[in-house]
C-alpha cells in the first residue's frame, strides 16, 4: 500500500479489536486496536505502514489519531466498558510531548470515557531512545489514571532495570518467541518475567496464543490475560465473550484437572518414597555411619535415582556421594565435607523437613554437574541429619507428573 494512498483515502482507514480475556473471569475484559484499510472489499492489516521506516511520522501520527477517536466513538455509541489498548511509537509520543496523544483522551474522558480504561503498550524495544525522556512522559500519564503495557517483553533481557524503573502496569509476553527457544530457556525467560512481575506489582499478558499448549502455557506460568488467534482474530466489531472461538471456562477447567492430576501423582510418589524409607529407619544410628546407611537405600531407589548423600543441618555433607555409572553405584568419599548451604531453600527445605518430619519432592532444576533437568526427593533422618536422593533426567521423563513444575 502506498502510504499517500492511506493519508489521502482516511475514509477507508477503519479500527478492528483484538479481545484481550481475563484469566480471573473467563470473559473478555479488553480489546487491542489494530489498524485496518478497506481495499478491492478487503480489509487489510496497516502494520507493514506503521512498521516502514520510510513513511513519515506525522503520516503513522495521523492515521494513529484517526483510529484512536473511531474506536473511542465506537466503545461510546455501543456502551461497551471494557479497556482498551492502544499502541504508541515511544518516538512519536516524545516529539510532540503526548500532548496530541493526551488532548484526544481528555476530550473523550469529558464525555465519559474515563482515562483508567486506556492501556498505553510501548513496545520494549523503544528504551532504546531517549529513555529518560520516555519515562517522564509515561509518569505524566499514570497521574491521569492512563495504564501503561510494555510490550514484546523478553526480546532483550537488558531492559529488565528499566522495567523496574518504569513500572508498567502490565507486561505483555510474546509467545512467538518460544518458537526461536528452546522449551527450558524458554520457561527460563518466562520465570525471570513472572519474578519481575511480582516485584513491581505487574500483570501478565501472553499475546500470539496460537494454540491449546500455548493457552495452557499462559494459564499455568502466571498469565493474567490472554490475548491470540486461539481465542479470535481481529474484528471490526466489538466481540462479546461468547464470540470467542473456544470457551475459556471449560480450557481452564481442563487445566485445573490436569494439574491436580500431576500435584495428586507428584503427593502419592513422595508418599511412597517415605514409605520405604521409614521401614529403613531402625538402621539409622548417626552421621559416623551414613555410608552404611545409604548403602540400604540403593537398591529401593536404584530406578530413579543416580545420585544420593547425606547432609547435617548445617548443609554440611557427612556422608560420600554415591553415584550410579553403568548401572554401578560407586561412592565418592572425596565429597564428605562439601557445603551446600549457598544452595536455593537448602536451608528452608531442611527446616521445613525438620519442622513436619516429612520428605520433601523439589522442584524440577539444572543439575549443576550434568546441566540435565533433575528433581531432588528429601527425608529428614533426625533434627540433624537429612537424606538427598536425586532423581534422573531419565525418570523424570517417563513421569509426566514429574516432568512439568
């Protein structure tokens, strides 16, 4: 599309919505406003005219302010009260201070369209500019009760402090970006945006959700809001929770039901663990003769487990590692006297095993010897001491219920 044709041909630049779903209601709580030009009777997508560099700004400003007052009217006209989301270039926003940007919201808030409803998305690749500049203007729009998206977050994990620095309201996550990771440095990505998240009070939007694993993904990694082809494409009208292509309610009870199947497994296989090793526990005698001790474990754990040693309360290894090579447990005396305290809930874990007097199945982790996802199963053996048997990639996928978090 040639970008005089779209500036002299207003009449045809018309707004289409993206439903944005809640994962708190199960209903349709917003709409991202897209761009549409209705050419030879088809409407086709703007974002090849807002994404070249060579069209002018003040061309992508005016087009930009033509749909933002189109969709205002509409939400008005129809009474419809859900948010709606709006994507600015952090460089046009600055060259004229938002004071374009603003004036339409206030003429629109004064006929009742309150500011808190508008979510401003600046994409995270925008930080780029003159970020300090942004962040002023960006504060000077929360003061109106605006919300504030960063959005394509995780593309480059060098703005995380200015993410911090800013703190958006919402945090969209793009899920096209797990198809250029791997699964683990993918769920990685996402764990230190769900951290971030947490830490600033923001919500998670997961955006591009192509499909039931993807939704699933969304649903179980902390997504506030949902937003995809999976739930509806882009429309002129205003689409009602019913017009979604799937029904959200009945996804998410699927999901519930298959995570409770996996927490019930992940229960009844810690509950067999400690199991065996009660029936062991009168051959516990201390810390002097742990080896002899983990010597009687073997054989109950050698399915799943290639390593496993004994640790005092302090962290403080009293027993060798013994590890399985070949199918061979062969002990490792030099690791009696490793610290292990430095470890992640090392400490809480223990005390928590001290506390209950129960095992304890960690989370899914990297093994920091064989890089390969494990899981570690604990028992406490007295106050002092404590048994760590850890599990093998190998187990653990075979295990679905082991397999995920």
């Amino acid at each position: 599309m040639d970008p005089l044709d779209i500036i002299d041909n207003m009449d045809k630049v018309v707004p289409a919505f993206q439903p944005i779903v809640s994962a708190v209601k199960h209903e349709v709580i917003g709409y991202e406003l897209l761009g549409r030009y209705e050419q030879e009777g088809e409407l086709k997508s703007l974002g090849s005219f807002f994404n070249d560099p060579e069209v002018p700004d003040e061309y992508k400003t005016e087009v930009d302010q033509h749909l933002l007052e189109m969709a205002l009217n509409r939400l008005l006209e129809t009474g419809n009260s859900c948010l709606l989301f709006i994507n600015r270039n952090a460089r046009q926003l600055m060259a004229a201070d938002g004071e374009d940007f603003l004036k339409i919201l206030l003429e629109y808030n004064k006929r009742g369209f309150p500011l808190e409803r508008i979510v401003l998305e600046i994409t995270e690749h925008d930080f780029n500019d003159d970020f300090d500049t942004l962040n002023h203007l960006l504060l000077y729009f929360k003061t109106f009760g605006i919300q504030i998206a960063v959005d394509h977050v995780g593309a480059k994990s060098s703005n995380i402090d200015r993410i911090r620095q800013l703190r958006p309201h919402i945090l969209k996550i793009d899920m096209s970006i797990s198809r250029h990771h791997q699964p683990d440095a993918f769920q990685d990505i996402i764990h230190s945006i769900s951290m971030l998240a947490h830490r600033i009070g923001a919500k998670l939007l997961y955006e591009y959700i192509e499909d039931n694993h993807q939704l699933y993904f969304a649903w179980k990694h902390g997504g506030h809001y949902y937003q995809g082809f999976y739930l509806a494409h882009p429309d002129p009208s205003l689409l009602s929770t019913a017009s979604l292509s799937i029904h959200i309610g009945d996804k998410v009870k699927e999901f519930v039901h298959r995570e409770k199947a996996m927490v019930s497994e992940r229960l009844a296989y810690t509950a067999r663990s400690e199991e065996k090793l009660k029936r062991l526990m009168p051959k516990w005698h201390s810390p002097d003769e742990a080896d002899r001790f983990i010597q009687n474990v073997l054989d109950l754990f050698d399915a799943e487990s290639f390593r496993i040693y004994i640790c005092n309360s302090d962290g403080e290894q009293v027993s060798s590692n013994f590890r399985k090579t070949q199918d061979q447990w062969n002990a490792e005396s030099d690791q009696v006297g490793s610290h292990w305290a430095f470890r992640p809930y090392f400490l809480e874990n223990m005390m928590l095993m001290k506390a209950s007097h129960k095992g304890r199945l960690s989370d899914i982790y990297a093994d920091i010897e064989t890089g390969e996802m494990i899981r570690s199963f604990s028992y406490p053996l007295s106050d002092e001491c404590f048994l760590f048997i850890d599990l093998s990639y190998e187990f653990i996928s075979e295990n679905d219920y082991l397999l995920f978090q």
